[in-house]
C-alpha cells in the first residue's frame, strides 16, 4: 500500500481520535522499516506517537497496544496506550500513545554531548530487560516462537541463495542449548528502539516482534554488529563488552546467562538480521530505503563469518580507478557521475534538509555509492568471483548454498570459510567497505 501523507493521517485522526484537536499537522518520523510512525501534537501542547502498520509485519502479529498495558503492570518503561485500532480503511493496525522523553538517536546516546555514562546505561538496559522477562505470559497475549525454526523455514521461503547463511544453521543446529526457561521476549530490544535523556533509559519502543521465548535472546540481539552504531569494539549496544551486560543482568534478574549461551544466541541473532535484510529488500520494491538494506545483507554475512571462525584472506587488489571509457560514451564515466551526483547531494542538498527528508537524502547517497563502486569493482571482483566459486565446486552462489545445505561444507572448515569469506569480501567492498575494518582487541574490555 502506498504511504500515508499527513494531511490524509490527520483527517483520519479526526474521527478515530476526537479527544484531541491537532496544532498542526502530524510530523513522519525517520526509519520505521516495517510501518510507519508519526509525532502529532495537541492543541494542549501535548505530544503525542501514531504507529501505523498497514501491510505485512516481519513477524507475527502482536497486540501491541495489550503488551504494552501488561509491560507497563511489570514496571517497563513503555508508553501509555490512548487509542487502538485494526482493519481500518486508512490506518490498518494502528496504536495510539504518550510521548515520552528522551531521544531513539544512537549518535547522540553513544556520543560524549551530555549522554548518559556508557556503563550506567548498559545497566539500565539490562534492568529494563529483567523487567520485560517478568511480564505476566497470560496477560502478554503472546505466543511461543521457536525462532531456529521460524528462520530456517523464512530463508527457504525468501529463495535467495546465502551460503553463509546455511553454514550457520549448521552451526546452530549443532550446538543448540537446552532452555530452562520461558519469558516475554521483546524480540528487537536495541538503540533506535530505545529512548534515552541525560539521566538514562526513558523508554522501551517497538513491541511488534515480542513473543515467548528464552530471555537470553534478548540478550544476543543486543550484541549483533549492527546495534553497536559505530562502536563495534564495545558489543553490548555499543556501550561495554559481552561480560559487562551478562553481570548487569545477573545482578538485575537473578539469572546467570553462561557466556556460551550468548555466543550461541547472538549468532541466531545476527543470522536473524541476515535474514530481514534480504526479507526487506523485496517486501517494498518502490522503497529506496529498503533496497540499501538488501546490500547490508553482505555485512552481516561478514559478521557471521567473523562469528564462525573463518580465517581471514588477503584482500582484493584495489579497484583501477577511473578509467577511460571503453564504450561510447566519453568522460565523465558513468561511477564519476555518480561520484559527482553523490558530492552534490551530500555538499548541497543534505545541509539544507532536517527530519525524514534528511535521511532519506542520506540513504541516497548510500545508493549511489554502492553503484558507483559496483561500476569500478566489477572487472576484478568477476575475476575474484570466478576463483572462489571454483575453490568451492560451485557455478554459483546458488550452487554453493545447495552444497552447504547438502552438509557438503562442515561449518568449522577452514578452506570451505575462507572461500566464503573472499566471496562476502567482493559483495561487503562495494556494498560498505568500511565494514572490513577489523574489530579492535579492546572489544572485551570491561565497560
């Protein structure tokens, strides 16, 4: 379905939310890759969130507006619901709440401007966590999720061929621990959905993907790459290390989470992010944002080699630069448009920008990074291609995969990996090569 607009958003709040009289009209947030979220504000002076989800979630449906009334009975910190609804003709599933105080932006919680102390909010978050696992299971409305199971049977849905992917089922499948204990899940508890203030955590966003489950899944979402916003050698939420978030929970819950467990739960977890990457890049085929996602797949693939074990390889030779034409069109070439079309939207257009226009320029540029680097890649990374899929017995990608899911490849091979890992290199230097920096020893240094 297409996007609403705001004036279409405050027509339809007229009649679904007559307790308030808009100021103005409602602001669209930035992000919210699978629905839509609004800021609205009352002639009060009152904010107040709509979340709006009008096509088809990346997990199970929840009644977020139940789970949010029995996480606030626990003592999270989540916002009050106003209104609800489902099956609207404008709004579909939407809820209604407060606003609370504090800010989602990773930048500034993981900057040195006035945020809170990295090791304080790393046991906020793990006390907030606690309270989430002890929301009442009758009153959630929530329903167990086997989550192995249900990722297995989405990536073979997906048909896409990620080889790395199947590697780590394997590895999954293999070392899978016995869980002692079902709680709520949040299931995408991490900085974005997450407001902060200068005291500390204000607030826990973002129930849709909440289910029953082990509580130490919680824990390994936290961990994945993806969550640490450029602070990969701290990787707890990009705060402290693994040791410092299993001790702050432990003092907060009760429970003692073996590290093993964690290591087993933040690969499931970071496969899952694999996983929606390549889920999201075809649930909206007219959606730049989501399209750049779909070549964010190829670092997580790298994360996940990274979390198997797979030794490093030398690097691809460095891309020729910009070099003549061999067709007919004259210089510029096609990657130095693109440079130039990337420049002038980041030098010109991006400053003048706020709010959701802001990021949408930004995921642009992305995009046209990715292709201008694609353009001059190509020749070596054909050539770089060809000798690894070689190496592997395979035509292609989809050849690989096959063999991976035929047990053809143990997931503790060193050659098998290696060949892997020079595939993901071609696809993560173009995609981000920024991405290949190794992760500094200090990962594991207490918070």
């Amino acid at each position: 379905m297409s996007q609403l607009d705001a004036q279409q958003l405050a027509l339809r709040l007229e009649e679904v939310y007559p307790e308030v009289t808009l100021a103005g009209p409602p602001r669209r947030l930035s992000g919210g890759a699978s629905r839509e979220t609004w800021k609205g504000t009352a002639s009060t002076g009152d904010d107040f969130i709509v979340q709006v989800r009008r096509g088809a979630s990346l997990g199970e449906e929840t009644d977020e507006a139940e789970l949010l009334r029995a996480a606030a009975a626990a003592g999270v910190r989540a916002p009050k619901v106003l209104a609800e609804g489902g099956d609207d003709p404008v709004l579909g599933t939407y809820t209604i709440t407060t606003c609370l105080p504090g800010t989602e932006d990773p930048r500034w919680i993981l900057s040195d401007d006035d945020a809170p102390d990295p090791a304080a909010l790393l046991g906020d978050l793990a006390a907030a966590l606690a309270a989430v696992h002890t929301v009442d299971l009758d009153d959630s409305g929530l329903q167990p999720a086997d989550q192995l199971v249900l990722l297995r049977h989405l990536h073979h849905g997906l048909g896409q061929p990620h080889p790395v992917f199947d590697l780590a089922f394997r590895r999954l499948e293999a070392t899978r621990p016995t869980s002692t204990e079902t709680t709520v899940v949040h299931g995408d508890f991490r900085l974005g959905n997450l407001l902060v203030d200068e005291t500390g955590l204000t607030g826990v966003l973002d129930w849709e993907l909440a289910h029953l489950g082990d509580p130490a899944s919680d824990l390994g979402w936290l961990c994945v790459r993806a969550w640490r916003f450029g602070r990969p050698d701290r990787p707890a939420a990009g705060l402290g290390s693994r040791a410092a978030l299993l001790d702050a929970y432990e003092r907060a819950s009760g429970r003692r989470v073996a590290p093993e467990t964690l290591a087993w739960w933040e690969l499931l977890a970071t496969l899952r992010w694999g996983i929606i990457t390549v889920q999201q890049a075809f649930s909206q085929r007219d959606s730049l944002e989501h399209a750049v996602i779909g070549r964010r797949t190829a670092e997580v693939e790298w994360d996940l080699l990274d979390l198997l074990g797979a030794p490093e390889v030398d690097a691809a030779p460095p891309a020729a630069g910009h070099a003549a034409p061999t067709g007919p069109h004259d210089r510029p070439t096609a990657a130095e448009l693109l440079h130039a079309a990337r420049s002038a939207l980041g030098d010109d257009v991006l400053p003048q920008l706020e709010g959701r226009a802001a990021f949408q320029a930004r995921v642009a540029m992305r995009a046209l990074g990715i292709v201008a680097r694609e353009l001059e890649h190509a020749p070596a990374d054909t050539r770089t291609r060809a000798r690894a899929l070689a190496a592997l017995g395979a035509d292609d990608e989809a050849g690989v995969a096959a063999r991976a899911q035929a047990g053809d490849y143990d997931a503790d091979e060193p050659a098998a990996l290696a060949s892997l890992r020079t595939l993901v290199r071609c696809k993560l230097a173009t995609a981000n090569p920024k991405h290949l920096t190794p992760i500094t020893e200090q990962e594991e240094e207490p918070a």
